[in-house]
C-alpha cells in the first residue's frame, strides 16, 4: 500500500470554526495513526471570499492545537506549491482541463450570462432542478477557435453523461450510487481563468499524492462528478471519508455565517485548547469504550475512522464545560494561576496573592471566564442584604450574626501576625467561648468578608487574601448592616 497522505485544505475565508478544526484533527489523525503525512494545502481559487488575515489563523491554529503539518506553504515540500493561487499562475489547472477537452471529457462553454438565466428561469418556471443544457457542447473546433481568437469570454465545463449511474464508495455511507442525469457539467475552470474549487482538489489531489480525502458529508453529491474526473484521467480515486455534519440543536447546523463559536471564540471563552480538541474529536467518532479524556498522542494511537458514525454530532455546551473543567483540573496550580491572571487582572486593580486564589479556584472552575465575576468581591465589597446572615442549616439569625462579629472584631484586631492559621485560632477561640457550633461563627465572618451568598473559600482564606486592614473594614461594615435590622 502507498504510504498513506492526508491533506487539510482550508479556504482563508475568517475564522477557524469548529467543523473546519474537526476536518484538520481526523486528517491529521489518519495521517500520523498510520505513519504517513498531514499536508496543509490553502484554496483559495474564490478570490472574492479572501479575508486579510485569514490565513494566519490557519497557521495560529495548526501551531496551537498541535496539528503539525509535514508540508504546507509555509515550510515547503516537493509537491509544492501548497496555495492554489500560485499553482493557477503556474498554469496547472488549464493544462489538465485542457486535456479532458481533448479526450471529449470536458468542453468549452461561450454561453453568455443572458442565456444562462434565461435557461435558469426556463427550468424553475417547469419545477425543474437548474442544468446546463450542453448547448456549446456541439460546437465545431473551427467555431471553438474562433471564438477563442476573438476572446470571447468562457468557462471550461465537465462533460458528464446524460444515461446510466456512476458508483462511489464512502468509508462512512457505504456505496452510493446516483442516476447521471443528475450530474450537472459543473465548470472545471471559471470566466476568470482560475480553477473551481471541485476541479483543482482533484487535480491538486492526485499530483500531491493524497490518498485519504476528509470532507464534510455535504460533499457527498459532488463525489460522483470527482469520481468521473479521476476515472478521465486514469488516476486512482482517493479514499473517501465523509463526516456528519454538527449541530448546534436538532434543527440548525454549527455554522460561522450563523456567528457559532469558532476556535478563537472558544479560547477567548476560557477553554483550553487541549480540551477543545479533546471534545471535537468526540463530535461524530466514537472510541468504543467508556473513556473520554484523551491526549492528542492517544487519539493518534486510538483513532480509526472507520469508527465515524453517520448521524449528525450536537455541539452540546454543557458537554464541553465539563470537559474543560477536568482539564482545567490537571494543570499545577502554577500553570492554573498563570492562565489565570489575566481574568483576575479585570476586575481585581489590588496587589493581592493571587496564587492562594487560585488555590481556591483551580477545582471550583469549568471554564475560566467565569472567574471575573467570581473574583469580583476582593477588589471591592459588593453591596448586599443582611439576610445573608440568616442561614437556617448553620443556624444563624441576626441576632447571633452581630454577636459573632462584635466579639470577633477585637480578636482580629489583636493580632500582629495576619495569617491563615492565626485567623482560624481567633474563630476557633470565640466558638469555644460561646460554647456554640463552628457556623454560628464563620458563617456570619465569611458572609461579612465577601458580600456573597456563595464564595470560594471560607472565612480564614478570605480573610487571609484581603488583609487585616480590609477584613477589620468589612466586619465593621456587616456590624452596621446588622445593628440596621435589629
């Protein structure tokens, strides 16, 4: 068997979205699970669609996930050139339809935009589905040259017949077989001179070698008139892998036109790449075990696409927050403060210690832009009820609240060395002294602290991060709340 080569061929149209990073990670997969190469090749024969900066998310992309491409644009390789554009200025496409002309595989179009309307609206007027009409098809070679002498605009079209079916087989669907009537002549190289995209992937494909081709089961239509292509020309038909769509809900497809989540968007969010890729692999494959946390080295060990099932893959939120919330769980707290840092930086102005944050947060998150909002209170205290206090399992009520706080407050004002282990002696002592449950302390010192209903961490962390200054601040500030409703 040759050695197997994959390639991801993207278009610099915007945004990485998720279905296009799928397409990248099962290429790349196939590729390296059987030793062969991962090719990154860019199509960009819409020149109209071309977005600035499109190709560097590509690269970003590939360099982040992980996906290391063994050929590509910007590393070179002996099938280059790897952009579409420049394989057009060096004529490869014209050269190859030009060939299928002359073997009668493929004809000269001269139709002007009038007629092909007209034709369209003939077609949609009797409910029928829009097809080139093979009008130019019976043209003489002296009109086809004359035409061309006077330069008169053209397209190049496939010339499929209009009898009998055409078989290809699809490693995920099986066998699929189509009537040829079906089969437009879809145009091999445009008015503009350069290829369309259904022309150059297969002419691209088979000079670079690929032998596995991983494309989005929207494609499965467009297989037939490949397969005629290859079958023109006398190459070998790569194998096909088609991928379910994914759905955002039963209904609509992910989509980047509909604004979905890209891969930048995701790690904007907070996810971890590791992660993203993790979940994004689980979109339409399936391991056939219970395990789901994997590194991209096991998906390579693991991965057979035979595996890929049919039936569209939901893009499920909830899903993917906890799997990131078990990624996140894996880093050292080092690596967890770090990436954190920024999200701390938005709210909290204060040089406090972020590290012991963090070792609050790190198991507490799924994603981390939600720690802005959880952080929030150390920068300032925010306002808040003083049925707070009130807590009917600890057992607290206003009255024993403002106790708790009027006798802590000098406790706390006593000590000289503000430590996590001093604050807790402070608590522990008034608990003994009231002769009362721990709760009936911390409770109302914890609620003084944050303002918050819920918090990470108790009463000595937090007490601990803001400092005496601050925590005698806030006590006093609850003392009032307290004395307010008594």
């Amino acid at each position: 068997m040759n050695k197997v080569r994959t390639r991801f061929a993207p278009s610099p149209t915007g945004y990485m979205h998720v279905g296009n990073l799928r397409t990248a990670l099962y290429t790349y997969l196939i590729a390296k699970h059987n030793n062969g190469d991962f090719i990154l090749r860019i199509e960009d024969t819409d020149q109209d669609r071309f977005v600035e900066g499109a190709l560097d998310i590509i690269y970003n992309t590939l360099e982040i996930t992980g996906l290391k491409h063994d050929e590509g644009p910007d590393i070179g390789g002996p099938v280059g050139p790897y952009v579409q554009s420049e394989r057009n200025s060096n004529g490869v496409y014209l050269e190859y339809a030009k060939k299928l002309v002359e073997k009668g595989e493929a004809y000269y179009c001269f139709c002007s935009k009038e007629r092909l309307d007209e034709l369209k609206n003939k077609c949609e007027a009797s409910g029928k589905v829009y097809k080139y009409d093979k009008h130019c098809l019976s043209l003489s070679k002296s009109e086809i040259e004359e035409k061309l002498a006077a330069e008169i605009p053209y397209v190049i079209r496939q010339n499929n017949p209009e009898t009998g079916t055409t078989t290809f087989e699809d490693e995920i669907y099986g066998d699929i077989t189509v009537d040829n009537s079906e089969l437009d002549d879809m145009i091999l190289i445009k008015s503009d001179g350069f290829p369309t995209y259904n022309f150059a992937n297969v002419v691209d494909d088979h000079l670079m070698g690929i032998t596995h081709v991983v494309r989005g089961s929207e494609y499965l239509s467009s297989a037939p008139k490949y397969n005629r292509l290859y079958n023109a020309f006398g190459w070998d038909i790569p194998v096909y892998v088609h991928c379910p769509p994914i759905m955002k809900d039963i209904h609509n497809k992910l989509s980047k036109r509909n604004g979905d989540a890209s891969f930048e968007d995701l790690m904007k969010k907070g996810y971890l790449k590791d992660a993203i890729l993790n979940y994004i692999a689980l979109l339409g494959w399936n391991p056939g075990t219970e395990k789901e946390i994997f590194s991209l080295n096991e998906l390579v060990e693991i991965f057979d696409y035979k595996s890929i099932n049919k039936s569209p893959a939901i893009f499920d939120n909830v899903k993917l927050k906890w799997m990131n919330g078990e990624y996140i769980k894996k880093l050292t707290i080092e690596e967890f403060n770090k990436l954190a840092l920024p999200y701390y930086k938005q709210v909290i102005k204060k040089d406090l210690d972020f590290l012991k944050i963090s070792d609050l947060l790190h198991k507490r998150i799924e994603i981390f832009s939600e720690i802005p909002e959880i952080v929030t209170f150390f920068e300032s205290l925010p306002e808040y009820s003083a049925d707070l206090y009130v807590h009917k399992k600890m057992k607290t009520t206003f009255e024993n609240s403002l106790e708790s706080l009027e006798k802590i407050l000098p406790k706390l004002e006593s000590i000289d060395d503000w430590s996590f282990e001093n604050i807790e002696k402070a608590c522990m002592d008034l608990v003994s002294e009231l002769g009362v449950k721990n709760g009936i302390v911390l409770w109302p010192v914890r609620t003084a602290v944050s303002g918050e209903k819920v918090s990470p961490g108790g009463a000595y962390e937090i007490a601990e991060i803001l400092g005496k200054s601050e925590t005698i601040n806030r006590i006093k500030i609850g003392i009032d709340k307290l004395k307010a409703v008594q």
